[in-house]
C-alpha cells in the first residue's frame, strides 16, 4: 500500500537529524505507527504480547538493538524503557537512533527524565482534510503569511463537508462510504470508554459516567463550557456527579488523547481588557461529537447551529496539524469585552496570526470585525509585532480577500 504523505513528515525529519530520536503521540487510528515505521529502519511493538514487555523489564536494552532510526511502537505500555532509551542515546552519541509512539500517557514518574535535548515531542491528530485529499490544496499558509490576496476554490460543497465531518480523519476510514463511519466512531467510543481509559489510567471509571461526560462534551463541543455545566450534564438522571469528579473523568479522556482542549491565547494587551483564561473543548476528531449524539450527514447539514460548532473543531484539528508540523502552536482568544477569536496561530519565531470560523458566509462581516479589533485596538503590536495574517476559515466555496487585507479560505482549500 503506498504511503500518504503526512504534516509531521518534515518535523520527524528534523527531528532525527538534531536529536538522538523523538516521540511520537496521539490518539489510536490517527496513524502515528503508520508515519512512524515510514522514517524507521526497524522496529519492535510493545503491545504485541506480554513477552516483549517482561523482555522489557529484564533485558531492556535487548529491545534496543536493530537498524536506527528504531520505533518502539506503544513505548508506554513499559514507560521504564524511556530512560533506558536516553541512556541510550547518551552512550551512542549519535542522531537519529530512536522513535517511540504513544496512544497513551504513561502515570507521572519523578525519576523518568524529561529527555530534553535528547528526545523530541511531535504530537499526531486524525488527518486533515488536505492529508486525507479532500482538500484542493490551492491556499497554503504560505500564500496567507505573503500579504498578497488569495484566490482558490474549495473541494467539497455544503453537504459534502458534512460527510467529512461525521467520517473524520482516520486513515482507516479513507475508503469507506460515511455510512460506515458511525459503527467505526461509536465502537471507538466504546473502546475508550470500557478499555483504554482503565488500561492506561489503572483506574475503572464508571464507563456509563464517561460515556455520559463525552456527549456533554460533544454537545459543547468548541466552546469554553464550566466543569459544573459538564457535571450537571452527567447528572441528568439525578444522581451526584461533583464538578471535581467531572476533572478526573476529563483528565482520564485527556491520557488516551481522546479530549484535545485549546488551550487560552497568553497575550500583551495595550487596553484595559481582561484575557479569559478557561480552555476550549474539542475532541480527538469532531466525528467522534457526531458518534457520541448519534448525528448522521443529514441530520448535521441540516442543524447549522451543531453544525458550525463541528465545523469550528475540524477547522481546530487541521490548522493545530499546519502550525505544529512548524513546531508552532494554537489558542483561541477571549476577553471580558465579548471578544472572541477562534484560532489564534503562534510560530516558532512567535510570529502569530489570528482565524475566525464561520461555516456560511454571512457572517463573514463580523468575523472580519473581530479580527481587525483584535489587531488594532487589543493586542500590543509593539511587543508582538504585526499578525502574520488574518483569515476567515469557512465552509463556503471560494477563497478571496476583502478590501481590509483580511483573507476568506474555504477550510477544502487549505494546505500548509
């Protein structure tokens, strides 16, 4: 089967050329093991039988030895091999000698090393719409950061992009119709539910609980929802449910990388405005929020308003992919005037840009409102300098530039 090009293709790259190895993370089927083995010259998979992870605890360094670049695939499944790896490295003294993948945070361990100048981090998400193909490739971030207007026209129309969000990004579900997509969400809802979160965490969460805290989720999906709403939510049937356990039930989610909050945009203002500072919630892929509430295509085309909430969390998956295979970063904004910016990009060289989510296009004016708000009357240019750009990501056809220098992208045009 050939391989499909991926975003962390170019991170991984520079990664083994500066650093002994990196690892890899994110969420099961987003193809962190497929992309992995594509820059590796050999491998070994820790979830291949309780053999390998008891070789792991008496001869560690045995599983080491093989052709470099070597994957250690699901690493976490015997988190003491990250020591050993560094050691590793540091006995070696060479670059580009080991991957580790992850679906899964190991627990805390005060003696695990952060493995900082040995060991880099590259996070995996689901696919894109440009990785997957449904994306006409014809803006890039290039063609925004340029300061000349775009043109370009999107892939898929209205109803299209609503099979794209209810398939998601899985590159196991690239060939299928996106009548088969829900089986596929729901039964990975369900493994994480009464499978993964106990493996991974050693602690058995009520799954009815946990199923019941990820439709509260998918319900205020891309939005700033308190742990007392989400609580609540959970405790519909009257039974307690503490805010406090809500966290818990959000930070086990958080380990198998099924929950993917954004986090609060960090940024000097020149008014007196107050930033908020309360996370976003999104899920691994938005197809998983459709899952949870049962949402088919036709049921999503026609609720623009969940649908522009899932809209907002596919464009939050694809542009976090764009700006951290540039070892950058992704917020949103929000102060206690109202204002509110969805996607804030923040590079390497702390350049940032700023992106609106609108699934229609009339209200195209009022994102293009904030954005210049944002620029001219919030944040300290002196200290930040001027944005990269600004962009209105939409689910309409046409990529275009307003007067105002602000940019109109369909997100099935869109590529890094």
């Amino acid at each position: 089967m050939n391989y499909r090009p991926r975003m962390a293709d170019e991170a991984m790259d520079d990664m083994l050329s500066a650093l002994g190895g990196f690892l890899v993370e994110g969420p099961r089927g987003c193809g962190k093991t497929t992309t992995a083995l594509h820059h590796a010259r050999s491998h070994i998979r820790m979830d291949a039988g309780p053999e390998v992870r008891d070789l792991a605890s008496l001869d560690p360094r045995a599983l080491l030895a093989g052709a470099t670049p070597r994957l250690i695939d699901e690493w976490q499944l015997a988190p003491d091999l990250w020591n050993v790896v560094r050691h590793e490295i540091d006995d070696r003294r060479e670059r580009g000698q080991f991957i580790l993948s992850g679906s899964s945070k190991p627990p805390s361990d005060p003696s695990r090393h952060s493995g900082a100048g040995r060991i880099g981090r590259i996070r995996m998400r689901p696919m894109s719409l440009a990785e997957s193909g449904r994306s006409s490739q014809e803006v890039t971030l290039a063609h925004l950061e340029s300061g000349q207007p775009v043109s370009g026209r999107g892939r898929l129309t209205y109803r299209e992009l609503a099979e794209a969000a209810i398939t998601g990004g899985w590159p196991g579900l690239l060939d299928v119709a996106p009548r088969q997509a829900g089986p596929f969400n729901r039964s990975y809802l369900e493994d994480l539910c009464s499978s993964a979160i106990p493996s991974a965490t050693g602690v058995r969460h009520d799954p009815v609980r946990m199923r019941r805290l990820i439709e509260s989720v998918a319900r205020n999906l891309a939005s700033e929802a308190t742990l007392a709403t989400l609580a609540a939510d959970v405790a519909g049937d009257g039974a307690a449910f503490d805010p406090k356990t809500a966290r818990t039930y959000l930070d086990a989610l958080t380990t198998v990388f099924g929950l993917d909050e954004l986090p609060a945009w960090s940024v000097a203002l020149r008014s007196k405005s107050r930033l908020r500072t309360s996370t976003k919630l999104h899920l691994a892929d938005p197809a998983l929020a459709c899952a949870a509430l049962g949402v088919r295509a036709d049921r999503l085309a026609q609720d623009p308003e969940f649908f522009g909430q899932v809209f907002e969390s596919m464009v939050t998956r694809d542009m976090r992919s764009m700006v951290e295979a540039r070892f950058g970063a992704a917020y949103h904004y929000r102060d206690n005037t109202g204002l509110e910016i969805d996607l804030i990009l923040e590079y390497e060289d702390r350049r940032w840009a700023a992106i609106e989510v609108k699934l229609g296009s009339s209200r195209i004016p009022q994102a293009e409102r904030a954005l210049l708000t944002l620029r001219d009357s919030r944040v300290d240019l002196q200290r930040l300098g001027q944005p990269a750009f600004l962009a209105v990501v939409t689910g309409t056809e046409y990529a275009y530039t307003l007067p105002s220098g602000v940019h109109v992208v369909p997100l099935s045009a869109l590529a890094i």
